[in-house]
C-alpha cells in the first residue's frame, strides 16, 4: 500500500466536485454531447446540479487567491491539507449499544408479521441480492450470469395488488454481460451505478439510469475470482474480494489496484468470502474461507485487528459492521452468528440454534439493529433473534424450494428480501 493513500482519497473527492461542476458548466453552455461524455468518462451523474457559473466563480476566485498568495509568499499547498478527510464523516447518532447490556434474558422483543412473495425468478440460481443505500431498488445476481434490478415501491404495488393499469412489473433492468455466476453487488452511493463481481474475474459498472442499457460500461479486470463488492461511502474507491487473501482496494477514476503494506506480515492465506465498508469508510472487515475475520484500517489499508478462528476451521461468510461501527457481526459455516466488539477483539454474543453449514449463508440486522436474521438450511427456515438478548424470536417457513442461500434486509425500512437455488427471488415486507 503507497503510504499517500490518505492524500489521494482527499484528491479524489476533489476531483469527483470537479467532474460535477464541468458537466454542469458544458450543459449550462448548450454543450450537451461534451458533456455526456465526460459524465460517461469520469461515471458523474450527468444531471449534476450546480448554480449557474459556478465553475467560472470559482476558477476566478482560485486565481484572486493565487496570486495574493504569491504576493504574500504563502504556499497553496495547506489549502490541499484542509481538504476534509474521507474518515472523519461521523457514524450514526441511534445505533443501539450492545455492550451497555448485561442480563438480558426474558425481555426479547417480538419480531412482528411479514407476508412474503415471489416477485420474479432466474434462470439459474439466485446467488446473491443487494438493496441501495436509499432503500429504493434491490440487485440479484445468478449462475445464469444475469443482473436483475427491481423497483421496491413496484414491487410493495404488486404486494397490494394495484393494478389499475395493468401488471406491475417491479423487474426494471435486466443486465447481462458476465461470462460466469455473478457472486456479490453493490450500488454506488450518490449516483446511478450498480457494480457486480464474478466468478469471470471482472468487476462490471452498469448504468442503470439509461433503460435501454443491458451491457457494462465499465470494467474492471482482476487477476482473481471477484468474491465480493463495496463501494467506499464516498463512491470514489471500491474493495474486492477475492480468491486472494488480502481485499483488493481500487481507485475508481483510475482503477489503479492498492494492497496492504503490512500483508505479507500476515498469515492469511485464505480466499475472502465478504467483503463491508464501515459506515464512514474509515475501516472494512473481511470474512474468509478459513474461518477468520480481519478489520482493515480505511486509510493505511492496514490489517489493524485479526479474529482467528472466528468460526473455528469452518467458513466465515459474512462479516458487517453495526452502524455506530463498534460492532461486527460475523455468520460462519459452523451454524453461529457472532457479534465482536471492534475496539477489545471481545466476542460480545452469539447467535445460536440455526443450521447452516452448505451455503455462503448471511446473518444480517434489520433496519433498526434490534433484531438478526439467517437461515436454517435442515428446517428451510428464516430464523430471528433479538439483538440484545440472541433469544431467538422467530421461525418462519422460507417458501423456497429448499433454503435459501442469501438474505439481505433494507437499511431503511422493515422489509428484506431471499434468494434460492430454486432460481426464486422472494420480498418480505412487516405486515400492517
């Protein structure tokens, strides 16, 4: 890892504000062609919104500066040093503190209702899924190498059945351009770009503001089998992991490939099955097929804590951070779902009493990080626990033709979505 990462994360952010403003300034003069190009170029909203001749202003105002500056001697190199940096966006202010909880046992809340459908089905299995960081659109990837992008509001109107002009059709999108089963997802956080990785080595941007797209407009090549996907918070860096054992850190304007200065320090030898950004990017955390979790420091890409043997030799297969990031919480092929705590490496709870030892199974908090779900492959069921106390609360029948492979909850809403091998997708939604 180059030690000036820190500096270009900040560079980064500034050029992204650059690309905006030129987009902004080429469609304000009528230049509507230049300016789709560079949106296409530098992956910029073309419909980016700036004051009119805000890009003259301030090139204007740059150049009143610079040459008081050079009057007065004074570098312009600690206005670059003042650039906000990328890890100081503070962590939400309603997460829920597991550790100020002791006895606990006996007041486990009720997980309420969900009604559940099948909204649409691949032609292969359901691999994996993906909500946007708005809770607006879902992303399922499949064996069948396809993307299908789903709109929740179509697919809550199908729920209800209003169908006052016909059919509702919550499948928007349909991309194809990968070569083998897609494994991992993920949407860009400000624009309308959703990234997949797969088993064909690749990491491919789909645009999915433009309704007759169905290809890539951007590809990464890896050297590995790409494992899984996550956009830094700020859109501007991506991680992958991989059959590699250390995440692969990639500029996004650049797709220069940044790895760990201290990897080969590491006894990590193991292919990574997931791969999370914190919520302020300022750390990520990998689960791996050795049963490790690793957390990884946001800016010096350092290894900076290591749970060995999480889940014993078997599978780690998930690995995600609360959102005041204090916590992760891991799933393992040795049927436990565990929470640590990031700043001791102590195991705060586990999560026991579902079954799931074949597929790369997820535990995952719902919107309000008081309840976890996952899967019990023997029994086909979403089993749930409340948060505080991992009692469990809940087993529902999944309705899949044998158990689901991956859960994925909104961030923003009681509803979550499953995936199986019987090719089904399926949304849950809390029943009213």
């Amino acid at each position: 890892m180059e030690p000036n990462l820190e500096q270009t994360l900040q560079e980064a952010k500034l050029l992204r504000q650059v690309n905006s403003l030129i987009i902004a300034h080429l469609r304000d003069q009528n230049l509507s062609q230049a300016a789709a190009a560079v949106a296409t170029a530098t992956m910029t909203p073309l419909g980016t919104e700036a004051p009119p001749n805000r890009l003259l202003e301030l090139v204007a105002k740059g150049l009143a500066v610079e040459k008081d500056e050079m009057i007065k001697g004074i570098s312009m190199a600690a206005s670059v040093d003042c650039a906000a940096g990328l890890s100081s966006i503070p962590p939400p202010a309603n997460a829920i503190d597991f550790s100020a909880v002791q006895d606990t046992k006996g007041s486990s809340k009720t997980f309420p209702k969900h009604e559940t459908r099948h909204v649409s089905e691949h032609k292969n299995a359901a691999r994996c899924a993906r909500f946007s960081a708005d809770g607006r659109f879902i992303a399922t990837g499949s064996s069948d190498t396809s993307i299908k992008l789903f709109e929740v509001s179509k697919i809550k109107q199908m729920m209800l059945g209003d169908a006052r002009e016909g059919p509702v059709r919550p499948v928007i999108r349909t991309f194809y351009d990968h070569l083998q089963p897609i494994n991992d997802l993920d949407f860009h956080p400000q624009s309308t770009v959703l990234i997949s990785g797969a088993k064909d080595n690749t990491i491919k941007f789909f645009d999915f503001s433009k309704t007759v797209a169905r290809r890539a407009f951007r590809v990464i090549q890896d050297t590995h089998n790409v494992r899984s996907v996550s956009f830094h918070p700020s859109g501007e860096f991506l991680l992958a992991g991989t059959d590699h054992p250390v995440p692969h850190l990639y500029d996004v304007n650049t797709f220069q490939c940044y790895l760990s200065a201290n990897f080969q320090e590491l006894k990590i030898n193991a292919a990574i099955n997931q791969v999370r950004y914190s919520s302020s990017g300022s750390m990520y955390v990998t689960a791996s097929k050795d049963g490790s979790v690793h957390i990884w420091d946001g800016v010096s890409a350092k290894c900076v804590r290591s749970f060995s043997g999480a889940h014993g030799p078997s599978e780690a297969t998930s690995a995600n951070f609360t959102k005041d990031q204090r916590f992760i919480l891991s799933c393992g092929k040795d049927s436990t779902a565990k929470l640590w705590e990031v700043g001791t490496g102590r195991l705060v709870k586990q999560y026991l009493g579902a079954v799931h030892t074949q597929s790369r199974c997820q535990a995952v908090f719902n919107d309000t990080e008081e309840f976890i779900l996952s899967v019990d492959e023997p029994n086909n069921e979403v089993v749930v626990w409340d948060a505080l106390t991992a009692e469990k609360v809940a087993r529902w029948p999944s309705n899949h033709v044998g158990p689901p492979r991956w859960l994925e909850h909104s961030p923003t809403e009681p509803c979550f979505i499953s995936c199986g091998n019987d090719r089904s997708v399926r949304f849950w939604k809390e029943t009213l």
